[in-house]
C-alpha cells in the first residue's frame, strides 16, 4: 500500500506510521511541519523494521503556493496513492471573546483547507479504489456535547464532516472512497495543552490501531460516512 499521512509527528499520527511501518509492503509518506518529530519517528520506525519504507516530508500545510513542490516529492517516492490520512489538526481552547482572526484562520487552515487541498493535490494519483479518511471530532457533529472554549475548532470539525460526505459524492465515478472518523479525547500532547490535568478515555496507540484497520478496510463497506468513535454518548 502507498500511503500519505499528515501530522505526524506526535500523537496518533506517529502510532499510526508505527503500525504500518511494520508491513513490507506499506510506503509511507509522513508529513509534518517538525523536521525533529520525523527524525524521531524514523528513528523508531526504522527500529521496529529495519526495512520500513517511509518518506518523512517535513512540510507546513498551510503554505498553499508550495503544494506542488510537495507533489513532486511525493510522486518520485511512490506513482500512485491508495490511502490518504488526513489526520494533522490544530486545537485552541480560547472563548470567543479571546479568539482573533488569526487564531481562527490557524484552525481552518490546517483543519479544513488542508484536508481539501491536499486531497485535491493527489487526486492525479490516486488509484481506483483509494480511500481518503479524514480524522474528524465528536465535537464537530450536531446534537454531540459541546465544550465552551472549542467553538472555532467544533466547527472547523463540523466542516470537516461536511466536506467528507460531499467529496465521498464528487469522487464516487473516480472509484474514491472518502470517510471521516469523528474521535472523542484522546490522550494526547495537543489534548493535555487545551485541558490541563484532564485525562482521556483513549490513548493514542488504541486509537492509531483503530484509524489503520479502518483506512485499510473501512471504504470497502462505507462511503461518504461520519463515525463516531467515542467512549461517551454524543
């Protein structure tokens, strides 16, 4: 399998190239802004599997006008594409009142528009049968628990949704797949810097495993679906 995941270098995004760094047959791209966190992961992955195929591309997603450079990048590692994550996201815990223009735009840019872009981006490459999952929220599903303080990222995550189902209904004559996973908390660095000394119901290892077996199977049996993946009752 060619596989292209984003934000990967913490949290579920690393568990979910550690997973599939131990099959042979799996290429890997990682993309992430942190030259350091790719290091890291290669290090790692590289240990688990000596002969792990992984290409880390250090990358800021939401610099637009330097997509193509990453698309060269990407298609001298692999010619086609079968799985593509779009798991990178970016979390602020901020009332309205303390929310500015730029701290939203920060949000839809990596949460959104990169999702569109870059799926955009790959399409010349992705096989008949590829599956995009995009990793959504719980909070970004109408009638969920909502938080004060994540009115910016729940719609950011709203929109995701959306954007899955409408895309799962663009690209179905291409042959694509595309679904959304809506996670509950999880464990992670981003989580615990939004709600200091609150714990998770999951941690990213148990999550990493659930997003690798959906991204593989999941689109043979569902299309253009939210699912909810949470511990709690929306």
């Amino acid at each position: 399998m060619n596989i292209v995941i984003t934000g990967t270098s913490k949290g579920i995004g690393v568990e979910i190239v550690k997973i599939l760094c131990k099959h042979k047959g799996n290429h890997i791209v990682a993309i992430s802004r942190s030259g350091d966190g790719l290091r890291r992961l290669v290090n790692e992955c590289t240990k688990i599997n000596p002969d792990a195929k992984i290409l880390p591309a250090e990358f800021d997603l939401s610099q637009y006008e330097f997509y193509p450079f990453l698309f060269q990048k990407i298609e001298r590692f692999f010619l086609h594409c079968d799985i593509l994550i779009n798991n990178a996201g970016k979390l602020y815990n901020k009332s309205i009142e303390k929310t500015d223009p730029q701290d939203f735009d920060d949000i839809f840019n990596i949460n959104v528009k990169s999702v569109f872009f870059l799926s955009q981006l790959l399409l010349p490459i992705m096989s008949t049968g590829a599956h995009i999952l995009n990793i959504g929220s719980i909070g970004g599903i109408q009638g969920s628990k909502k938080f004060a303080g994540l009115s910016a990222y729940s719609a950011s995550k709203g929109a995701v949704a959306v954007l899955s189902e409408a895309l799962a209904e663009e690209l179905k004559e291409r042959g694509i797949r595309v679904n959304c996973l809506a996670l509950g908390a999880v464990q992670t660095e981003m989580f615990e810097k939004a709600f200091p000394g609150q714990k998770a119901l999951q941690s990213p290892p148990q999550i990493a495993q659930f997003v690798v077996d959906f991204a593989l199977t999941g689109h043979k049996f569902m299309n253009g679906k939210i699912i909810p993946v949470s511990l709690s009752v929306p």
